[in-house]
C-alpha cells in the first residue's frame, strides 16, 4: 500500500536533492571540520555554505547560526542560557500550548525555584497580549513564546510579543520549529533574541537543529567541551547532517511560494470539503491566522484513535489530539487549553501537508474519511439523536 | 504506533454485536465522552431469564475499547448470569491475545459494564463502580476527582490483577492519570491491599539476624523504593536504623511534599513486606 502521508508536522521525507547533497559527506568526505589538513578543511568550506544558506532563509547573519542535534536542544539551550546569564531574575514566561520541549523544561524549573507564567489563549488559540504586559515585570530573565503551535497551526503575532518583551529588557525565545519554511521570517528586522529550528520538520533529516542567536545576545552554551561552533555548542559536528540542512533551507526558500499558494490551497479545500460532509465537525483554531499546511479538525461522538487506525488501514497517515494515541489519559494539553469541549478534543485529527502532497492524495482523504465517521458513530452510543 | 495483537485489530475492525437491543433485559453503561471511552452494554435472557441469549454494544473509545466490547459480548453469550458475573477484565484481556498494559483499562471497562447490568438487573444496588457520577449515589469515597472513581472500585482492580504500583492503576483504570492528585492516596490503596493480602496469608518470614536486616533494608530501599520516587522527582536517604525503626530523609520533590506522610507509610509497607513485618519507618529531619 502507497502511503498518503499528511502527518509533515510530525516529520517529513528527506527531499531527494538534500539526500544527494549530504551522502558524499557520509562516505568519502568523513573528514572531521576541525582537522588542520586538507581533508577536513574541505568539509569545513561545505559547512561554512551550510551555514549561509540557512542564514538566508530566515534573514540572520551566518555568525548568529549555531548548529545543534534537534528543536528540543536549542529550546533547553536557550531557556537555560537565559537563566544563567540573569542569576537575579527569577521569572520565565511562556505558553500554556508550548511544545513539551519547552513546557517541560519551564516546569521543570519551578522546582529549582524559577516562577512560570504560562499565558492561556482563547477559543481559537491566540493569546491576549494584555495578559503578557501584566505578567511581564523586571524579575523577568525570558519569555519563550513557539511562532506556530504543531498542533493546530496558529500562528503568534511575534514581532507584537517581541516589542513588548525588548520593553521590560528579558530575552525572547521563539520555538518556530513549525514556522520555518512554511511562512517567511526574517531576523534582520525582528525582535527575536533566539530561535530554535528542527531540520526533520523541513525535509532534512532526524537529528540536527539551529539556535538562531542574536549578535550581541548574552549566552551560556549548554554543552561545553571542544570550541566547535566558536565554543557556543561542544561536540563534533553533523557534518553531513548540517550539510542537509543548509540545502534544505536552500530548497525551502524556493518552495516558500507554493507552500502559500498550492499547499494552502490543498488545505483549505480539504477543510472545506470536510466540513460538508461530516456533520457535527469543527475546526480547531479556525478563526486565528495559521499556517498554511495545518488543518485540525474535531468530530464529536467519536474518538482520535479509533480514527487513525481506520485511516492508516486505507494508508493514510494522520495524527491525533486524542489521549488514547499518545498513552496519557487527557486530551491534548493545547486542545485543553483552547477550552475544546470534551464532546470533541478525544475526536480530534491533525492532517499535515506538504509540498509533496498532491491533489489526487486529498481526494483520497475527502473519499474515505466520511464513512470511517459515520461507521464510527454507528458504534458510538452517543449523539444519535443529534446524526 | 500501539503494538495490538492481531485478535484485537481483527475485533475492531470487525467488531461483533454492534447496535442495542430494543428490549434488553439488562443494561449496563459506563464512562462518558469527557473521560474519553464509554461503552453500553445489552443483554437480552432466555425464558428462564437465567441465560444470556444476546449481547450488544455500543462503545465510544479507541481501537481497544472497541475490541474489548466485541470480545465482551463474544464471550458472555451462552452464559449463565453467574457465568457471567465471574468473567474478569483479565480474561476479556485473554480473548483479545492480550492488551498493551496502557490499555488494560478497555478491558476493566467492559467488566464494569457487565456488572453493572447484571447487578442492577436483579435489583440489587449499583456495584461501587469507577464513573460513579453517572450512576448518581454510590458508595465510597471519590480518590480520583478526574475521573470520577471510588476507593471501592480501585481497592477491587487492585486485588483481582495483583497491582503493585500506581502506574499500573493509571493503566487499569485511569485514576492518577490527569492530573496526578490522588497519586498519593493510590500508593497509599495499593499498600492497604497489599497488607490485606499478606495478612491474609501470613508470609514465612525467616528469623533475621540485625547484619541481615540492615542489608536487606537497605537493598529495598535501593532497588524498590528509591527508583519509584525517582520517577516522581523524589528521593530519600536513609540515616539509622535502630532494631525495627527505620529512619529516612526525604530529599529533593519529596523533600517538604505535602504528601511525605503517604509516602513514608508506603516506604513502611514496602519493608515489612519485603523485610519483616514489625518495621517502623519514621521520618527525619537529615
């Protein structure tokens, strides 16, 4: 069975162009960067391009670009480097629908004393602004705030939040894990100290990340050892992985156009289409600004895991904001925070696309999807009176 | 991705026994959409209503709650109300070729169900069931308030599948799995039943000499105890021990937790289970 895979926020397919580019680097390139001979000096200069090239996608200087192994990595950096480059402050501010590499590492930190705002968001998953301005004071060493949240593709007014933030003197940290190559930033104009990316989640591979550090900004490096990355990141580098992903970002850049068009046109017809066909569905985060590959979309009376399975048996591949998929017990802790009414945070899926979605791949969810809902339901004892 | 047996794919998506029965002679319906799997169960008997002759369902949940329902009707039809009435979560687990552990609770759910249309049917009063806010007065005391389950039902899913500790009730029956409150008072359950069943079975416990004792102890400690409060972000030393009394200090999330009674009572039980039964663990400034 071919796959349709809509599940690119959870990870997406190396593209082929950013495979042939870091292969040579695994086999007959394997010098390390750092040697003094020829050998590793090559590898240096492909790194260095690396390294421009995703400079370039979101607007930095190639200085403020430190490779990392994952999102998770540079988020744990960045929280942790705030802190201890502001010993008197004792504050952090971030979301109540961060990713857990950062949610985690906040709460974490309440036991060794920090205090943590986590703003709410409404019904559509913004966030009130007013809320930060009160939250925000001098004790305030970061406010960690994601660009686009995984599950729902909301989108946060960053450069607002930034503003508000450079106002009170605390570091701003974005989690654009989901942002990068899908919707277009750039550093030189904003008010971002810090911003983590995952090459997985643009069509590189599993196993390298960036912190984006702002030049200037105050930095403890979270693994010390060799002065790799002008010592802000210990540790041999993933040259073939960096390689990746500098072409990766390559290649986002010149597909940042179809993913605003194609792609969300893809998205907003399957939204649509749904929608007309399956009763008692609505949208999560439909009314705020999203990103354009995202779509939630919840089914009362039906639960997320029971979907899924049904949808992989026809071989497509979507996520849930069920509690059953994961093994914890509660629906999403974003779809919670958002106020989801039980009735269909358990019936909650995420479809993901990409620009290797095709049309023919969204036909195939518009076809099969109504039926696994309403056999679903057949089963479910409730809402039937409503069906 | 869950790694389900063959049995229980096949049941879900084939599920058995689909539907109501108009004019079911006993139903049973338990858990809601909030709690995220609910299942409602019918039986129709035969003219001696003694024999179950049909069963249906309808089932809110995911691939195993499905699953577990279809076994559930599979298994009860034919069944005698007291044959049915002996069914366990563990052997609808059996039918299926067995559940993930995370799971087990689809199959305690099922045994619910059946119970509680079998009891009610014969007009006795309603079982001390988890999700007793469907069932309005039930007796018990809520231990987790998410859910809704009492201590009644906890103490018996504790007992039937021999639950050690409070992850696997999480995984049972769901208590302590929201937002973590009863924990504690789970921990303090599973230590309650186990001392039940030690007492009801007095175990041979060899005459220690004080060398003996302390190495045990001390391995308990090490090897049981001190790995499951790691798990929450706790720990403990141990200072002395004095003949039977043991005295520790909590350190880290344990250290000042508001519930450090529960856990030093569980650290208790734990060591006369596992040591010797006249064991005092008293806690200590260290």
């Amino acid at each position: 069975m071919k796959e349709i895979y809509l599940d690119n926020n959870a990870t997406t397919r190396v593209d082929d162009a950013v495979f042939e580019e870091m292969c040579p680097y695994l086999r007959e390139f394997y010098g390390n960067p750092s040697s003094m001979h020829f050998f590793g000096g090559q590898v240096q200069k492909k790194v260095d391009e690396a390294r421009d090239r995703v400079a370039a996608l979101i607007g930095a200087d190639p200085s403020e670009i430190i490779f990392t192994a994952c999102g998770t990595e540079s988020d744990n950096t960045a929280i942790r480097s705030a802190l201890e480059v502001f010993p008197e402050r004792r504050h952090i501010i971030t979301t109540r629908v961060e990713h857990p590499a950062v949610l985690t590492v906040c709460r974490g930190l309440t036991m060794k004393g920090r205090r943590v705002t986590e703003l709410g968001v409404d019904g559509a998953g913004r966030l009130d602004l007013e809320e930060l301005k009160k939250a925000l004071d001098d004790d305030t060493a970061i406010v960690s705030v994601m660009w686009a949240n995984n599950e729902t593709g909301v989108v946060f007014p960053i450069e607002e939040i930034g503003a508000i933030v450079k106002e009170r003197g605390a570091l701003f940290h974005t989690d654009a894990v989901q942002a990068v190559g899908k919707i277009p930033l750039n550093m030189a104009s904003s008010t971002v100290d810090m911003l983590s990316l995952s090459g997985h989640k643009l069509h590189a591979p599993k196993g390298i990340g960036i912190l984006y550090l702002r030049k200037g900004t105050p930095f403890r490096p979270f693994l010390v050892g060799g002065h790799q990355e002008r010592s802000r990141r210990a540790g041999t580098e993933n040259t073939a992985a960096i390689i990746a992903l500098g072409k990766a970002c390559q290649v986002a850049g010149d597909w940042m156009a179809d993913e605003n068009t194609r792609v969300l046109g893809m998205r907003d017809r399957l939204e649509k289409e749904l929608l007309t066909r399956i009763p008692h569905a609505r949208i999560n985060g439909g009314a705020a600004e999203r990103l354009p590959n995202t779509l939630s979309i919840a089914f009362e009376f039906v639960e997320g895991e029971a979907i899924l399975l049904l949808l992989s048996e026809k071989g497509i591949c979507a996520s849930s904001g069920s509690a059953c998929t994961s093994g914890s017990l509660e629906p999403s802790h974003v779809l919670r925070a958002m106020g989801v009414p039980f009735t269909c945070a358990h019936g909650s899926i995420r479809f993901s696309l990409s620009r290797f979605t095709t049309d023919a791949e969204i036909d195939a969810v518009i076809r099969e999807l109504p039926p696994i809902i309403n056999r679903l339901r057949e089963i479910s004892p409730f809402g039937r009176e409503l069906l | 991705m869950w790694d389900y047996t063959d049995k229980v794919k096949e049941h879900f998506l084939n599920p058995r026994n689909v539907g109501s029965i108009p004019d079911a002679d006993a139903v049973g319906e338990v858990g809601s959409l909030a709690c995220g799997d609910a299942l409602k169960l019918f039986i129709k008997l035969d003219e001696t209503k003694e024999r179950i002759v049909n069963a249906t369902f309808q089932t809110f949940g995911c691939g195993s709650a499905i699953a577990s329902s279809s076994a559930l009707t599979e298994m009860i039809k034919g069944k005698t109300l007291d044959e049915a009435l002996a069914v366990t979560n563990q052997e609808i687990a059996d039918f299926l070729g067995g559940l993930p552990e995370e799971k087990m609770h689809c199959s305690v759910m099922g045994q619910e169900a059946l119970e509680l249309a079998i009891v009610t049917y014969r007009g006795g009063p309603a079982p001390t069931h988890g999700h007793d806010h469907l069932h309005g007065e039930q007796e018990g005391e809520v231990v987790c308030k998410c859910f809704g389950l009492t201590d009644g039902f906890l103490r018996k899913v504790i007992e039937q599948n021999r639950l050690h500790t409070s992850e696997q009730v999480t995984h049972f029956t769901k208590a302590g799995g929201a937002c973590g409150g009863c924990i504690p008072r789970i921990k303090e359950l599973i230590a309650a039943v186990l001392g039940e069943q030690t007492a009801a079975v007095p175990k041979k416990q060899e005459k220690l000499t004080n060398l003996r004792k302390m190495q045990l102890i001390q391995e308990v400690l090490e090897n049981e105890v001190r790995p499951q409060l790691w798990a929450d972000g706790g720990d403990l030393e141990l200072v002395d021990i004095d003949g039977p009394h043991v005295q520790i200090a909590f350190r880290k999330a344990c250290a000042g937790c508001h519930s450090s009674g529960h856990t030093a009572k569980f650290v208790e039980q734990k060591l006369r289970d596992m040591v010797s039964s006249d064991i005092v663990v008293e806690e200590v400034e260290g």
